[in-house]
C-alpha cells in the first residue's frame, strides 16, 4: 500500500524494483493523464500564439494607418508655413507702405506677433510630429520583433509537440513489452514451480542403478531457472528503458514549462505594446486637433466687416482725396475731386478696419504740399 502511494505521489519518478503490476498499470493510467493535460496545455499554447499573430497582423495595419496620419500632419504643416509665408509677405508689404517716422499701427503689430506665435506653434508641432515618427518606428521594431519572437516560439512548440509524441509512442512500446515479459515471467514461474512441484525428495540411489528421470528433471528445473533469470533481466532492462523515458517525459515537461512562461512574458510584451499603440494613436489625434486649431487660428486673421463708423468714412475720403491728388500731381491736374457721396471704397477682407489708419497716414505724407486742399472731416 505504501508503494502504491509513493508511486500515485511522484508518477514521475521510476517504479522500484519490486513494483507489482498493479502498481505499473496505476503508473501506467497516471502518465496517461498527465500526457493528456500536456496535450490540452500545448493546444492551448498553440491557440494562443495563433491569436498572437493576428494580433500582430492587426498591429501592423494599425501602425501602416497611423504613418498615413502623419503624412496627412505632414501637408498640413507645410500649408501651414505657407500661410506664415503669406503673412509674413503682407506684413512686410504694410511695413513699406507705411511712414518709417510713424509708429505701428497695433493691428500690424498684431498681425507681426501672429506669425511668429504660430511659426512657434509649428515648430512645436513639428517636434511632436518627430516624436510621433520615432515612436511609431520604435513601435514598428518591437513588433517585428515580438513577431519574430513568436515564430519562434511556435516552431519551439511543434518540435516539442513531434518529441511528445515520439516519448508516448516509445512509452506505449515499452510498456507492450513490460507486459508481455510479466506474462513470460508469470509462465516460467509457474513452470518451475511445477517442475520442482513433480521432483521427488531427494533419495539415496543404490550405486547400480540409474536416475534417469531425476536427472531430466533436474535439467528443466535448471533450464527453468535460467530462462526466469532472463526474465528477470529482461524485465530489470525494461524497467531501466522505462525510467529513461519517463526522464526524458520529465525533461520534456520541464522545456514544455519553460515555453509556457516564455509565451506569458511575450503575451504580456504584446498587451504593452499595444498600450504603447494606443497612446501614440492618442498623440496623434491630439495632433491633429493642435492642427485645425492651428487652422482655425489662422482663418481667424481675417476680420468680419462691421458697420462703419463715422472715423472710418473720414479716412476713406482721406484715402480718396489722396488716390485723386497723386493722380492729379502726375497727369496734370486733371479730373475733379472727389464728393462726399460718390466715395466708395473697398477694404481688403485681409485687413481689419484699424489698418485703414496707416493707409490713411501714408497717403496724407503723399499730398502735394500747395496747392491742395483737403476735405472737411
């Protein structure tokens, strides 16, 4: 009963010499069971690498969508140095007009100031956007790395798989033979029991006469014991066979544990990976809300037409009054100038209404100096 205990507690382990068959077909029915936890244990390793890899499939696609993002960011900030282009353009082109005597007008001043605030806000986003590259291209080696990992891992897992089944099939053979040489050992020693059964005590023969038949049977009694001896060793050989397979079982099972932990960590790797994903996506977004911010901002330059107000309608005849008096200065005073009522003049939809003072202030430094004047204000 102890042995039988010990055996069920350590099915692993070799059976002792003296183990009965009872006790090999527990130990028998215990690797059977542990083979088959094995088998599930690798079919769910297996599946689990499968949903690996189209996680990774899954990945990549997402990472291939994100680069198209970025190109996406990438336009955007090239429109966007466009447009400080252009302001800087007409900031430069308001600079000229204007007297270098005069002070700025706080709408060019404005106007100077939002280009460089959103030249910083490009910069910053151009940073961002390399930063999103070099996380994205980070990304794009842990996973290639991760994947290469993971084929590995399933190549692992299959010729662990072909060794499994070759120890079941060597333990199955093994096992066959047990039996049959139990079966052979039961009959040889049946045999001998019977031979020895049939032999007569032992008596003193008289000098002349002949044994015949004690000695045929002394000769099958020592025939029968020399084929259980073996028996005996053939059985001692199979036992030692079966020991090293259940060794390799256990080293098998052991590499088996080690590859199990090994997917846990890539499995686990994956999942940060994806986190990593995740918050780059949600860079990416916060970059593209930075963007049309960016782009709403500078729509935003240009100014709503208000109602005007009566200083406004003096500084377009101030303007007016100069158009006709240059005019006049070079096609020799021709023309009439202009009234009150037949001023009509347009203001750029790029300029607020402010930016009509430094107009004014340039066109009145252009007057002729006599000989002009000036209507009322």
């Amino acid at each position: 009963m102890a042995d039988g205990s010990t055996a069920s507690r350590s099915p692993s382990r070799s059976p002792p010499p003296a183990a009965t068959a009872e006790e090999l077909r527990q130990l028998n029915s215990t690797l059977r069971s542990r083979l088959a936890r094995s088998a599930a244990d690798l079919q769910a390793t297996l599946t689990s690498r499968d949903a690996a890899v189209d996680h990774q499939h899954q990945f990549s696609l997402t990472l291939l969508r994100q680069t198209r993002e970025l190109r996406s960011l990438e336009q955007l900030y090239d429109t966007r140095q466009a447009e400080v282009v252009r302001l800087r353009d007409e900031i430069a082109s308001l600079h000229g007009a204007e007297d270098s005597d005069l002070p700025w007008s706080p709408t060019v001043i404005n106007l100077e100031s939002q280009p460089c605030e959103q030249a910083d806000e490009i910069r910053d986003l151009e940073l961002r956007l390399d930063q999103a590259i070099s996380d994205r291209d980070t990304l794009q080696g842990q996973s290639d790395h991760l994947a290469e990992e993971v084929r590995l891992a399933g190549v692992e897992i299959e010729q662990l798989q072909e060794d499994h089944n070759d120890l079941d099939r060597a333990r199955e053979n093994a096992e066959h033979e047990l039996r049959l040489s139990e079966a052979s050992l039961a009959r040889v020693q049946a045999s001998l029991v019977q031979a020895e059964n049939q032999i007569p005590p032992p008596a003193i023969p008289p000098a002349n006469v002949a044994a015949p038949d004690v000695d045929r049977l002394t000769r099958e009694r020592d025939e029968t014991r020399i084929a259980a001896t073996g028996a005996e060793g053939q059985i001692t050989r199979l036992r030692s066979e079966l020991k090293a397979y259940q060794d390799m079982r256990r080293d098998a099972q052991t590499e088996l544990n080690r590859l199990r932990s090994t997917h846990a960590a890539a499995t686990a790797y994956l999942i940060q990976t994806v986190k990593d994903r995740d918050a780059a996506r949600a860079d990416a977004s916060r970059y593209r809300s930075d963007a049309s911010d960016l782009g709403k901002a500078t729509t935003g330059i240009r100014c709503p037409h208000p109602k005007p107000t009566r200083q406004d309608n003096s500084m377009r005849r101030i303007v007016a009054w100069g158009i006709w008096s240059t005019r006049s200065a070079y096609f020799g005073g021709r023309g009439t100038p202009p009234a009150k009522r037949e001023i009509k003049l347009s203001v750029p939809t790029t300029h607020c209404s402010g930016s009509l003072r430094p107009l004014a202030r340039s066109w009145r430094s252009s007057l002729p100096r006599s000989g002009s004047s000036r209507p009322r204000m």
